[in-house]
C-alpha cells in the first residue's frame, strides 16, 4: 500500500493548467525537482506532497481540486494494479450513499469521495474517477473512445429501446446511447461493479452480469433491439473446444484463431429479428482465409450490411442486421473508409459492392481493397474532384505591401484592455457536464466547422454575433450566429466603438505564431496587440479577416487535393483514367 498520494505527469499538469510538455521542461531544467516514487520509466509517479512543495517554492499556482483530492486518496490506497479495484469500491460507496443495498467492500477513505459527490453528483463523480482510471492506465485499457461509441450506437439505432453489450468493460457504449434497458456482460468484476453503478447512477433500468459471455452466457434468451460491441481482440483461448456444437453458430463454427467471428454470431444471436449489431473488428478479419466459409454466410443470409474502416485504429466497425423470414436478401453491401470526423460517416456514401462479386475464393470485405469497384465511376469522380480543387486553389495572394522600413507600433496587452472596459472576457468551464446541446469544440473552432459536441448544464457559456471566441492553442474567429462554448473556450466581447473584433481575433491569432516553440499554450491575458485607432484597428482587421478566409480555403484545398491524388492513384490502376499524352 502507497504511504502517501502519487501524482503522474499529467496530472501535475492539471494541477498547475499548463500542458504535459511544461512539465517535462521542468524535471529536465529543475534539478531539485521531485522524483519519482513508483510507476514506470514511461509513466512515473511523483509524490503529491513533494510536488505540492517544489510548486510553492517555485512560484508555481496550482489548484488541488475536490476531484483531484478524491482521486489521490482513492489511489493511494492500493498499488496501481489494483486501481479497478479501489474505483469499483468508490462505485459501491457511491450507491449505499444513494440508498442502493449492494454488495461489496468501500473505500477506507470516504470523505474526499462523498465530498465529489455532493459537488458533482454521484454519476458525474463516478464518471469522473472512471476518466481517471483510464488515463493512468492508457497503455493497458482497451476503452471504445466517444466518437467510435457515438457512431456505433447511431447506426446500430441503439439509443432506443433495450440494447445489449457482451462485452461492456466499464459500460462506454450502453452509456453513449439512451436505451430504455440496459443489459451488459464483462469477465472482468471490477469493471462489471462500475458499468453497472455508472447505468444506475444515471438512472437506466439495467442489468449487469459477471461472467465470461462466450462461456457463460448470461442473457442466453435475450432478444435485444440492438447490440452493441468491442469485442476482446485475438483471444485465442475463446472456447473452441467445449463450444463446438453450440446453436449460436449459426453461420458456421467460427475456427479456432477467429475468435471475433464467434463474438459476431453471439451478437446476432442476441438481436431480435430485424435489430441491428455494431461491432468493432480487427482489420485483418475482413480476409483472413480461415473465415471466409463465415463472411460468405453473413453475406448470402443478408445479415452482413456494411463494412466501415475506421481512420488511425487498425480496426473495421461491422454493421448486421438479423434477418426476418419475409426479408429478401439484398444484392449489395456497403463498404467505407471514414473519415477522421466520424461524425459525418454516412452508410449511402460509402461503395455499394454486389456480393456476387464479393463470393470468390477469398471474401474479402476490406473497405480498401474494393475501391472503385461495383459500379463506382472513378472517372467521374475523379473529374468532379478536380473541379473542386480548381475552385478552391487560392486565386488571390494576400492584399500586403512589404514596407521599405519596418513600422515600430506601439504596444498593450489584452489584459490592459480588459482593465480598461474596452474588452470582456468568459471562460467556458474545463469541464462541462453531459447533455443535448450542441457545443463548439476546439476542434471545431481550429476547423471553422459547426459544432460537434454535446454538453449540459447551467455553467455554459454563449458566444453572441461579433465576439471573439479562442482556445488556449492560439485559434481565434469571430463568431456570426450565437454559439454554445465548449471547454477550453473563452469569448471576447468588444466595445464596437472602441476595439474591432477582426483585429482582436488577428492578434490573438498571431501571438500563437509568435509564441515560444516549448509551450502548447497561449497566455492570453499577455497577448500584445499593436495600440492603434479604431479607424486603423478595422483597416487591421479586414487584413487579418482575409488572411484568416484563405488560411480556411487554403485548408480545404489541401484536403480536395488529397482527395485529387488518391483518386487519381486509385483511377490509373482500376482503369478508368490515363497518362495524357
């Protein structure tokens, strides 16, 4: 057992609001900065109080925040192995506080946990350790992240009804959707313990069972609307053996080193008829020979709807669909590299392949290995896409003159400004509860996009027409609709009469160029601007308002030409298009 709380790289970083890079400066600059107590070479702990100390003594603010308080008490109570462990017996004190009569141990050290909870609430506070967990074990934790969960329960259709997850970990997928009834499976007690806490702390009638899915099915007459999956990955101790005549194959007796395949058929055989399945695959399940007899069924029965290639992972998502008796087999299955907003990933986009062309000695599935095939036009596309790069590509260099000397302006900062009532300032919460409404992200602020996120809560806060929204990483744009802020936003009010919005957006902008090379942030309240006149503070801002609209065409172009070469690359092999002469 830990003598006294640890701390990891990135959670000093919390501590102190500045990036993990700044810590890492630290430990190599400082010499007297503390060392590490435990953990390992790439993820070391630090003792809280030796770092609470070399903070004071180096003039370092910090906030240790009731989240953090909880977090390290709760982990200083066990090695980092039993983390699971210790966050499953904060789930079972989370419940008994709520009037549920569970089984299990709590922690030694309550008070920091139920303090959490009464700031946050229960589920939030739970949600919260779980988010910690993970983090400090990134490396060893196989945890679906929220864009994957949210397109998997999208087009399963799993945010109605019951759905069911065979492999629920610590119940990610369930909690991305909204079902009426929640079932779900883990090998694993600790995390069956805090999926379960987590689904009835939010309040969705649910049942959890510990056990191994395959072997010892738990739910062996459910008949969900949808199932949802991530599947353990090249589990070769699956139970080939003692599973061999089980009536869940009913595409075939997956082999022994295709244990995906098994989870598959589990899935399907759990969906009612009609319901969808979303699972999460391995790459290489799409082709490798052995389960080929069992994508060639999934295809000829109609259940096997869609294959989609999911960016950076390695893994593919399968859509299915368990057949009813009146269905008639469709002639076709969708195919579809996405796209790093998963977000926009639509099924009628992707290739529309014939499974006749599909039923050869290999099956092979991949996305990647049909483009341009079935009746894709690849010439077509490969024209309208030139098109669009043609109309993007910049006509126009930027409207600047270099100056024969250059101008010395004088100075102030954002802060000044603030001082002096010519600028406001709001900070949207680093951390925002969850909810319906749409919220801009700093992804989406870096994009130009529309909003992406989802958020709830009383704390949120709305930019108006004419305000400047930033992140701490230097991107600034003047908002034109009224727009929920995500965390790690800030909005900028002007004094129209005053401070022009496009200048200020372009010098916060410019700073983030200007900022030392060893920082990821932007101190903006340091930020210098040049002090000029209103009148030239909008001839400023019009200069920096077309640079910020070519950077944003500038953008679009590189990715249309990304498009243009891979179509062009794909077209000159499958034929469609020729070396010109």
């Amino acid at each position: 057992m830990n003598a006294e709380a640890t701390v990891n790289a990135g959670e000093i970083a919390r501590l102190v609001d500045v990036g993990r890079a700044a810590v890492s400066n630290w430990r190599r600059r400082h010499d007297d900065f503390p060392q590490p107590v435990g953990g390992t070479a790439t993820s070391p702990l630090f003792s809280l109080r030796e770092v609470e100390e070399w903070l004071r003594r180096n003039g370092k603010v910090y906030r240790l925040s009731t989240a953090d308080r909880a977090w390290q008490r709760l982990r200083a109570a066990g090695d980092d192995l039993r983390l699971g462990e210790l966050v499953a017996s904060a789930a079972v004190l989370l419940l008994r506080d709520n009037g549920y009569f569970v089984p299990g141990e709590e922690p030694a050290d309550a008070e920091a946990l139920l303090e959490l909870a009464k700031e946050r609430g229960p589920a939030e506070a739970l949600d919260l350790l779980c988010e910690r967990y993970v983090e400090a074990h990134s490396r060893r934790l196989t945890v679906t992240s929220p864009e994957v969960a949210e397109l998997m329960v999208r087009l399963a259709g799993a945010d109605t009804g019951t759905v069911l997850d065979p492999a629920c970990g610590l119940g990610t997928l369930l909690l991305s959707g909204s079902p009426a009834r929640a079932l779900g499976q883990d090998i694993d007690p600790s995390f069956a313990r805090i999926a379960s806490a987590r689904l009835v702390l939010r309040g969705v009638d649910s049942d959890v069972v510990c056990a191994d899915s395959l072997r010892q099915n738990g739910f062996p007459e459910a008949q969900a609307d949808a199932v949802v999956c991530e599947p353990p990955f090249n589990d070769r101790a699956w139970g080939y053996a003692e599973l061999t005549g089980d009536p869940r194959w009913e595409y075939g007796l997956p082999p022994r080193g295709e244990p995906e395949l098994a989870w598959v058929q589990h899935c399907l055989a759990h969906v009612r008829p009609g319901g969808r399945v979303a699972i999460l695959m391995p790459s290489a399940a799409a082709s490798r020979r052995p389960g080929r007899r069992i994508r060639s069924n999934l295809l000829r029965a109609g259940a096997l709807r869609a294959v989609v290639t999911l960016p950076v992972t390695g893994s593919d998502l399968w859509l299915l669909r368990r057949p009813e008796p009146q269905d008639r087999s469709p002639s076709h299955v969708v195919l579809l590299e996405a796209g790093a907003d998963l977000s926009t990933v639509d099924l009628e986009a992707g290739e529309l392949v014939r499974i006749i062309d599909l039923l050869d000695d290999d099956v092979d599935i991949s996305p990647a290995r049909h483009r341009g095939g079935g009746d894709r036009d690849l010439g077509r596309e490969f024209s309208s896409a030139l098109d669009r790069f043609r109309a993007l590509a910049p006509a126009a260099e930027p409207a600047l003159d270099v100056l024969a000397r250059r101008r010395s302006l004088p100075t102030t900062t954002l802060g000044e400004l603030v001082k002096a009532g010519l600028v406001s300032v709001r900070h949207s919460p680093a951390r925002i509860g969850e909810g319906d409404r749409p919220v801009l992200t700093v992804d989406d602020l870096a994009e130009g996009r529309e909003p992406t996120g989802r958020a709830g809560g009383p704390d949120l806060v709305t930019a108006e027409p004419g305000d400047v929204i930033a992140s701490p990483l230097g991107v600034a744009r003047v908002a034109t609709m009224p727009v929920t802020l995500g965390a790690h936003l800030a909005a900028y009010r002007v004094d129209p009469e005053r401070m022009d919005a496009d200048f200020l957006a372009g010098a916060l902008r410019a700073a983030d160029h200007r900022a030392h090379l060893g920082s990821s942030r932007v101190d903006a309240r340091r930020t210098q601007l040049p002090r000029l006149s209103i009148a030239e503070q909008r001839v400023y801002g019009a200069a920096f308002r077309r640079l910020a609209e070519l950077a944003d065409t500038v953008r679009e172009a590189a990715a249309a030409g990304h498009a243009l070469v891979r179509l062009g690359f794909d077209g000159l092999v499958e034929g469609s298009l020729g070396p010109r002469s």
